[in-house]
C-alpha cells in the first residue's frame, strides 16, 4: 500500500511515515484540529528505488567527501537525476491520485511536505533538509512528490547527514499530501518558555501562510501569555511588511506587500489567544512534553500544522553566580591598555614575535604579541587570553578574541618588552589590566558556555537583532546566542587565514580550490544558523594585511592603507578574484543555501553599486531573488543613499567602524588618537538618522554591523529612527536584544499617552 490516511498514522508509525507525517497522525488521533491528508510512505520511496534499480548508483554516487565542494555538488545532481528521470510506478500513480481526488471535491490545494525518517528526533533535528510545495494541484502532483523524494539528496542533506554520522541508506522518506489552510493568519507557538520551561506560552503570528514566520523573513508579533492567569503579560506588534498568499489568479504562493492597514495592526484577537493557548495545552498534556506548534487561522477557525518537542528546555536550573568583572587579586598592575574582551584570565604568558613561536602556544597559555594576524587564529582558540602592544577595539585581536569568548587587552604599547616568557599573568578584558600571578579558578572566565544566555528567554522584538561573526570556528557559539541571523560574516579571514594573498593561492591551487575555501567557510556559518539569515561581506582587507602574506610583495604600497585600495573598489578594479567570490555564492545558493545573503563594502556611490550588481549577473545570481545590499562606511555612500537604493539594493548597512573613522578623520586602529574615535559624534549619528530616513521611504531595510551596535546609547537611536536590525558582538547579543525590547516598549507607551 503507497498510501495511509493521517486518521490511521500514530506516533509509533515513524519508519513507515517519517518525522513530520507521524507527528501530524498523532495530533489527528488526538482530535485536535488537523487538515485532512495522506501520506506516500517510506517504503514506497524504498520500493521506488529498489524496484527502478538505482538504489546501488545512487548511494555510490553520494558517497563522497562532503567537505568537497565539487564532489557534493555532482552527488546531488546525479542523485537527482537518477530519482527524477526513473518513472513512477503505475499502481503508485493511481493510488496517489485517488488519495487526492479524495480531498476536497477532488480538485484541492494542497501542501506537500517531505517527512524524513531521520527527523524532528529528539536527538537530531534535520528540520529544513528535505523540500516543502504549497498550493499544489493534481497536475504537479506526482512531479512533487518524485522531487521531495530526490530532495534526500540535496547538497544540504548530504552534507549535514554527513556531519551527523547518519548512514545515506538507512534513511528513507515519506511524502505528506495535506489540504491547504489559506491561511489569514499564522504563525509558532511554544507551550512553554522555550528555555526555562516556565508557565508562560510565547505566541508568534503574522499574516498570510506560516512559511514565512518559520523561516524567519517576516518580523511577526509576538505574545506572552501566562499559563497560570491566562492573562496577555506583553503584547509587541511589529512592523508586518511582507507576507506569503495564495495568488488567486495563478495560484501559486507569492510574496506580497502588507496592506497598510495591517503592517501595524495586532494579528490575534484576545479570543484567538486563548484558543491557541487552549490547543497548545492540549498538545502539550497529549504528548507529556513542552511542545513547538506551528498553527493557522482560517475563516475564524484555528488549525494545528505541526508539533516537535521543544529541546532547548535545559533540565535543570543553573545556580552558578554570573563571573565577576572585577579583580580582587592581590598582584602588582604590569600594564594597562584598552579592555577589548571581557573577561578574567590566568596563564603562562607565551611572546609571539614570529609565527613559529605558535607552536609554543598551549592550552591556557596568554598570547602576548605585537598584533594578531588571521594565521594566529588556531592558537588563539587555544589560548586562556590575549595581550597586543598594538590595536583597538576594533582590531583583529579584539574582534577576534570577543568571537572565541576570549579575554583579551589590546593597545598597551610595550607588553611584548615588559612581560617575560613563561610569566604568570592574569589579564582583565573588562577593566584592560594585565597583573602578576594567578587569579583563583572560580572568578577565570568558562568562555564556550558564557555566549548561551542566562536569562530565561529571549526577548521577543519588532526590531531584529543579530550576531557578528569574523571566523567560522565562532558559528556554534555565535548560534548559541539566541541571535535572529547574522548582520555580518567577513570573509577577509577565511582568505587571510590561507596565509597567501588571492593572486598567489590561486596560482598555486587554482581557481577552484580558492572558490573552495570560501565556501567552506561561509557554508559552516550558514549550516549553524539556517534558516536564520547569514548576511556575507565580500572581501574587504587593505593592502597593509595583505602584504603580511606569501606573494604580498606585489601589493601597492600605501600611506594610508585604510584609505586605499580595499572594499569594492579592489573588487572592481581586480574582476578575476572578485568573480571567483560571486562563483562561491552562486554555488551556496545551488546547494540550498537560500539564508545566505551578499553585502559589498566601501561603496561611494550608485556606480560602484551598478558595476557590482552587473558581475552578480554575470556569475549567475539574479539580484531580483536573492538578498544583497551594501555597507554604509563613507559619507558619500549616506548622502547619496537614495540613488543606491534606485539600483535595487534589498538593504544597507552600517558599518560605523569605518564611518566614524571616515567623518571624523580619525584612525581607529591608533591609540594614539582613540580617545577622538566616538561613533556618538553628532555628525556620525545624523548621517545614520538621515539615512534611515531615506531607506524607510524607499523601502530598503537598514541594519548596523559595527562595533557601535552593541552599545546602549546606539541602539536606543537606532531604534528610535527605526532601523530594521542591530548585529551585535557575541557577547552583546542578549544585553541588546533586552535594549531594543525597553525601548520598543517606551516608544508603544509614548504614543498613546
């Protein structure tokens, strides 16, 4: 039999109809409000493929090393090809399209999901591996079934189930065939406080279908309702923008405009509350677990879509003190610079003048050096803390060390001379001390850990607020944060870090091998946080870094680098390399990578934006489907905002790193100057005001990924303003989503007093 109805699927049928089909029987058994479907099941793929004869070729061909670039990209392609060109058996057809011709009055919509067995387990989640259709009809049908079959074997799928030690051939995949909900409105909610487990239900709607809300490309209102009163305890409305219909003409599901009477109008009723609060217990006592629910609302009637366990409740109650910032140690203070990661820590201090000296960096050591470069990064993970003689908040040192959780002091001007090899220190990343001997173990920093918040749950925001990230090796702690997507991901080190300028690793490895490396990166960051957005910046390192490396003799030598040859204007003037990084797009994007999004930098005006767009096209990426946009670094680029956004930009965004450096005329990497160095400066802060304004009227979404977003006084006039999102440093994450949240709540209070 190809087909069971949900009526007849239990939680225990996981083998015959994977994750999803067995989840949405159960809430039918339980007689909670379901839409009618089916479900093609496992072994009907199994059969499929056994009885074609491709099951052999196909396992051999996704037998591959997924850290190849190539080789998982040609896995998929022939994978698919072997599913989509071998025919469907007749009695499989027959049985599917009776199934349908049963919905309805035979000619319904439906959604058809891939339901692997390797899903929403309790100890893996595989959730958005596998292809969902919505709005299809009995003429694509059978086709989308064979494809969510074939979506097995995306290069996402591969390479994750790769990752996690699940055997190709030991996982099958059912196919869901469920009636539409149109939905008016839709949207998650979680039956518990999705960290602490507390009596609280969190309710996220928006209008239209829920792909969007799930997805994350929408900002949906968010609720809190307490379970033990049920009384609404905060009710945030957001600017709803876009939303996800049924086209009623060609009925396909389309993105559209929010008519403005909707963008801020609240999506729940107080009665749709209590009834979703009411389901939602009903699922949770059904399955004895704290349950995620993604719901609908048509014609006035509410609709359970899906329910998975929710597993980021911790068990058990975290009684630890939050680390002190403050020394209490008895030791003499050596030296004092610029506090650049926060943090205690206690180590040999280990003098790096040379590369070679990196070996002698071990576990718990402190890196004492003149500055950091990106080939440091391995003993930086590696190292309790580090201390640079040179540098600023901003340097490489200081981003770096924030990412890895590391404690770090920057810009002490001659720690390299003062302190000896094999010294203890301890050095304060908050107060920017480094003193003799050895702080007690309790108040060191855990650093790993410290990036998942303490406090219960994350703030619910109309503005989003998302994570910084320099170096791949920082995704998982990155992630842990609780951040709605990345604002910003450099790809400048995962170039720098090959230790040879783009020119020469490239004539010594090929083109392939560099597009290779980048995707590499990128694709480990975009794996930890989809389908969260994970917004990537083309290459932008001036020629002073550059000329550290293997063939960096052929670099232009300049007074001042940070004002040289970088950004967008080396992307254009050097096409081959830059071509080489729209090429390791292009192929994320073929993968599945849809969460990634391209940022040019050091843009002045809409030429250089024009020039960039044109070379997306050509590399094959339609600038009309993917998400790019540019940096704000120059006044040029803020003054003239309005003709970028005529070039078609999806959004701009700050980086006031370079902003505040550009306006004020001063260095941000001499410490010389720092004390002049101020991202609140009237005129750095009417550029970004001004800016707002222009996007906002021009529809294009704002952001700021520069050092100045994890501040308290930046993102109260941001928010202000109406920026679109913040991207913070890892360690700022949860201190700016609570932020944004107060002020969110001030500007509600201020317009209806």
């Amino acid at each position: 039999m190809a087909v069971v109805w949900l009526d007849d699927v239990r939680s225990d049928d996981l083998d015959l109809v994977g994750g999803k089909g067995a989840s949405l029987g159960e809430l039918t058994s339980a007689g909670l409000p379901v839409p009618p479907g089916f479900v093609v099941t496992a072994g009907t793929y199994r059969s499929f493929i056994e009885d074609s004869g491709i099951d052999d070729e196909l396992f051999s061909a996704v037998d591959v090393d997924h850290e190849d670039s190539a080789a998982l990209k040609a896995a998929h392609e022939a994978a698919h090809d072997l599913i989509m060109e071998a025919p469907m058996p007749e009695s499989v057809r027959e049985e599917i399209l009776d199934a349908y011709g049963s919905l309805g009055e035979g000619d319904a919509f439906v959604a058809v999901r891939s339901s692997a067995t390797a899903e929403d387990l309790p100890d893996a989640s595989f959730a958005g591996q596998q292809e969902t259709f919505l709005n299809v009809t009995e003429d694509d049908l059978l086709e989308r079934v064979k494809e969510c079959w074939a979506s097995l074997f995306s290069e996402r799928a591969i390479y994750y189930r790769n990752r996690k030690g699940f055997p190709h051939d030991k996982v099958d995949i059912a196919v869901v065939v469920q009636q539409m909900v149109d939905s008016e409105k839709s949207g998650v909610m979680f039956t518990r406080h999705p960290s602490t487990g507390d009596e609280q239900v969190i309710v996220e709607a928006a209008w239209g279908l829920g792909e969007a809300v799930v997805s994350g490309t929408v900002s949906p209102d968010n609720y809190v309702v307490s379970r033990e009163t049920g009384e609404v305890e905060t009710a945030t409305i957001a600017d709803k923008k876009m939303m996800c219909i049924r086209d009623e003409e060609t009925g396909e599901t389309v993105d559209r405009e929010v008519p403005n009477e909707k963008r801020h109008a609240r999506v729940l009723s107080d009665a749709e509350l209590d009834r979703l609060v009411e389901l939602g217990e009903l699922v949770e006592d059904h399955y004895d677990a704290p349950q995620d629910v993604e719901w609908a609302v048509y014609e006035g009637e509410v609709y359970m879509l899906q329910s998975r366990p929710i597993t980021t409740i911790s068990g058990e109650e975290d009684d630890s003190e939050t680390t002190e910032s403050s020394s209490t140690g008895n030791g003499d203070v050596l030296l004092r610079g610029l506090g650049a990661s926060p943090g205690i820590a206690s180590g040999r201090a280990r003098i790096v003048t040379k590369l070679d000296h990196l070996d002698q960096v071990g576990e718990g050591d402190i890196i004492v050096t003149e500055m950091t470069m990106p080939d440091m990064v391995p003993a930086m993970k590696r190292a309790a803390g580090i201390v640079t003689d040179e540098g600023g908040m901003t340097s490489h040192a200081a981003i770096v060390s924030r990412e890895l959780g590391v404690p770090a002091v920057v810009g002490t001007g001659d720690a390299t001379a003062t302190i000896s090899d094999g010294d203890v220190i301890t050095i304060d990343g908050d107060k920017g001390t480094i003193r003799e001997g050895e702080e007690p173990e309790e108040k060191q920093r855990q650093p790993v850990e410290e990036a998942r918040p303490k406090t219960p749950v994350k703030p619910m925001t109309a503005t989003e607020v998302k994570v910084n990230v320099s170096i791949p090796e920082a995704a998982e702690r990155a992630a842990a944060t609780g951040a709605d997507g990345v604002g910003l991901l450099r790809i400048e080190h995962m170039v720098l870090t090959l230790g040879k300028t783009p020119e020469r690793y490239i004539e010594q490895n090929g083109e392939r091998a560099y597009v290779d490396e980048i995707i590499s990166g990128v694709r480990e960051v975009a794996e930890e946080f989809y389908p969260r957005p994970v917004r990537v910046r083309t290459l932008d390192a001036p020629t002073d870094e550059f000329r550290q490396l293997e063939g960096g003799e052929n670099e232009p030598r300049e007074h001042n680098p940070m004002l040289g040859f970088r950004g967008i204007r080396r992307g254009l003037d050097n096409p081959s390399v830059f071509r080489l990084e729209l090429d390791a797009f292009r192929r994320l994007f073929d993968m599945g990578y849809d969460n990634v999004e391209i940022m040019f930098p050091l843009v002045n005006d809409a030429e250089d934006v024009l020039q960039a767009k044109e070379h997306m096209i050509e590399a094959g990426i339609d600038p009309e489907k993917r998400e790019w946009g540019v940096m704000i670094e120059t006044p040029a680029a803020a003054l003239g905002i309005r003709e970028l956004a005529d070039v078609g930009i999806d959004f701009a965004s700050f980086g006031t790193n370079d902003l505040t450096q550009y306006t004020l005329a001063v260095d941000r990497n001499n410490e010389h100057v720092a004390d002049l160095y101020d991202e609140l400066h009237p005129a750095v802060l009417k550029l970004i005001g001004d800016t707002i304004e222009a996007c906002r009227e021009e529809g294009v979404k704002t952001s700021i990924c520069g050092q100045a977003g994890s501040k308290p006084k930046m993102v109260q006039f941001l928010v202000d303003n109406g920026v679109s999102s913040i991207s913070a440093n890892i360690d700022a994450v949860r201190d700016v989503q609570h932020e944004v949240k107060r002020v969110e709540q001030r500007l509600l209070l201020d317009s209806v007093r």
